[in-house]
C-alpha cells in the first residue's frame, strides 16, 4: 500500500479519531502487524503536539502462554507498577487508541474458564481506576491488516495479496479517500441529523421483527439520547472513537427488554469465534441462549458479571451500509458491527444521557444505564429488518422497514 495514503490514514485516526491536543500523552495499543503503520501514526500524534507517545504492543500466542503457565493467583493480581500504569491514566487523561489487526482465531484453544476468573477478579481493582477517566478522555479503535486475519478473509490469494487487498478494504470504509478528514466531518453531520430526529420523536420502546425470527422489544431511558459516529469528553474535546462508524446508538433502560433475537453474524470473541447462536431476554435479561460454535464461550461471556446478562447498547445501522456493500464478513466486531444493526451485552454508555456532564457516573445508572466489565456487540440486522419505534405519547412510528431507514 503507498505511504501517502497510509499516511492520511495515520492522520486521519490521530486528527478526527482522538483529537489530540497540545500538550497530551498517547498510548497506543498494537499488535505486531503493522510496525511502520504505527510509526507513522506515533509521528502523526507528535505533529499535533502530542508530548509523548508510547506503544503497547500485543501478540496472541504469548497471551496463549500466559495463561497456560502462570497460577490464576498471579494471573488475576495486578502488581503496584501495574496499577501505577492506572493511576497515571487519571492524573493525565491521556488519548487512548486501539489499533485492531488479530487472527480472529488466535486464541483457539486457550483455557477459556481461566482467563474468565483471571479478569473477574482483576477487575473490581481496575474498575475504580476506569470510573474516574470515564467520558474524560478520547479514545479511538482503528483496524490494520494482519496476515492471519487477511489469509482467513482471503485464503485464495498470496499472503502479501490478502494484506494488500484487506489494506484497500479498510481504507474504503473508513472513507480514506483523497481528504479524509473533510469527508468525516460531512459524514459526523449526516448521522447527527438522524441522532436529532430519533430524539424529537421522544421514544418510549423500539420493537424489532425479522423473518429469521427475531421478535424483540427493547426500552429506552427517558432522559436518553441518540449518538452517533462522534463523542465529547467531559473536557469539551469531540472525537470519533471508532473508524469506521456508521451508527446511531443509545443505551437502552437496564432491565426492560422482551423477546428473541438471532445474531446474523459470527462474533469474535477473545480471540475466538461464537457462530449461529440467538438469546432470549426476559425482565431486561439474556435467560436463555444457543450456539452452534463456542456456545461455552457464549455463556462466559453472558455470565461475567451481574450486567453481562443486560443491554448496553441498541444500535441502528443500515443494511446497505458501505460496508455491507463490500459483501466481505471481516471476523473483526469494529467493522461488522457498522454493516449491520446490533445490540451490546454490558456496558452502557453514560453519555447517552442527555446533558450528561451535569451527572455523576452514579446517577447517570440510576437512571438506567448498564454497568458491566464487557461491552460486546452482536449483529442482528438482515435485509428484512423493520424496526417499529412507539413514542412516550402513543404514537408508532416506523424507524427500519427492509433493513434501512425508514425516513
């Protein structure tokens, strides 16, 4: 792929993605991928005024070895420099960003029950820390090829065609064209025109239906609101915390959920795959669910913790979605989850409250909103998707008819 154009790339995730400011520290979590990318986006954060850069650097297999070998007493203990690391994310409010490019079956095999128990007890430590920075800071997760993930996306083609083909795929999508930045602000502007509609409509529940046999009605906060694409941390900084995004979202009232949903895509999940698998909900509760692969994995992952089990999230995504229109299923939930409506297990998101800066995160959930060590998206869109929304006043009105807006 030419330099120059990962080079708007880089800019584009360090300028619209976190936003950075003069002054700030950027911690950048990678894989081993893609070293030179990397490079240039540490670069691009210091033009921006970025006073240090560091990166973290991740690799599957070592992960793997990790939790083979070490005693769960030692997996699950956070040491002082550890928790030091935590700290010091409060003290500086520093941009985080995520760059994705895993096997999506590079964990196959590990001992799933043992890393569950290792970050549940891990995470009530981390939970203080994470309490205080939440909607403080910017953050972004971006996608760059791997070669397992391209060869899984593109087994026919030669290991340096499917990192190339999987580099012009996640260029597309992300609107990397000859000016980025100026295409994303004329896409922030779209979805917030249709987050302003979903809010004048003063929406009470949203009741979805597919021929798959989806029949579920989720409730929202009353004093929610719709985001989409962009965010504003508490210190007045906008940014976009994922690329690509095509969403509009809310996080829906912790405990009001009806009814059964089938997932339309695979989910990858801790370095596995959950296939073909529905969940029924009842009380605001996942209380019944099947898979065809990893159903354990599944019920790890719905059983984490008291809000595992409960929605933090109701996304609204058209069906012909750009990249829906690449007809490639990516294995990666950041891209999947914008071809496709979907629904998160966990966390919520407190600043889809509506003047959320004047709550604390504390009332902020007593108004409803999930709280969870997860947050994990599954997609349930399809082409027949109608999405009904019944308005505090009475009212129907229709927000998806065959898989796309209705309006």
């Amino acid at each position: 792929m030419k330099k120059t154009i990962l080079r708007k790339y880089a800019n584009l995730i360090a300028v619209k993605g976190v936003n950075v400011r003069e002054g700030q520290e950027v911690f950048i979590d990678a894989e081993l991928d893609q070293p030179e990318f990397v490079k240039m986006l540490v670069e691009e954060c210091y033009k921006l005024g970025a006073k240090r850069v560091v990166v973290d650097w991740n690799y599957q297999p070592l992960q793997k070895l990790h939790v083979k070998y070490r005693e769960l007493d030692n997996l699950s203990r956070l040491d002082n420099y550890e928790e030091a690391r935590y700290q010091h994310y409060v003290d500086t409010i520093p941009c985080r960003i995520y760059l994705l490019s895993e096997d999506p079956d590079g964990l196959r095999g590990i001992n799933q029950q043992k890393m569950a128990a290792a970050l549940q007890k891990k995470y009530p430590i981390i939970k203080k820390y994470r309490d205080k920075i939440e909607n403080k800071y910017q953050w972004c997760i971006a996608a760059v090829p791997g070669v397992a993930w391209a060869k899984k996306l593109f087994p026919h083609l030669s290991k340096h065609q499917a990192v190339e083909k999987l580099w012009e795929d996640i260029l597309s999508v992300s609107r990397v064209d000859e000016d980025p930045v100026a295409a994303w602000d004329a896409h922030n502007r779209d979805v917030k025109e249709k987050c302003d509609y979903l809010d004048k409509l003063e929406i009470e529940s949203l009741h979805y239906t597919a021929g798959n046999g989806t029949d579920f009605t989720v409730w929202l906060i009353p004093e929610g609101r719709f985001c989409g694409v962009t965010e504003k941390s508490l210190q007045g900084i906008v940014f976009n915390p994922n690329i690509p995004s095509e969403e509009a979202f809310t996080s829906p009232m912790r405990g009001k959920a009806e009814g059964l949903v089938y997932a339309t895509m695979p989910l990858s999940y801790e370095g596995q795959l959950i296939e073909n698998f529905n969940i029924r909900f009842s009380g605001g509760k996942a209380v019944e669910w099947h898979a065809e692969k990893n159903e354990e994995l599944l019920t790890k992952l719905i059983t984490m913790d008291e809000g595992s089990a409960y929605l933090g999230e109701c996304a609204l995504v058209p069906f012909d979605s750009p990249i829906r229109k690449t007809g490639i299923l990516f294995y990666n939930t950041l891209i999947d989850e914008n071809a496709s409506c979907h629904l998160a297990l966990g966390m919520g998101f407190p600043d889809c409250i509506k003047d959320f800066e004047k709550y604390s995160l504390s009332e902020c959930r007593k108004m409803g909103v999930n709280d969870s060590m997860i947050h994990v998206d599954f997609m349930i869109g399809t082409a027949d998707l109608c999405i009904t929304a019944k308005t505090r006043s009475g009212k129907e009105v229709q927000i998806f008819k065959n898989g796309n807006w209705a309006f």
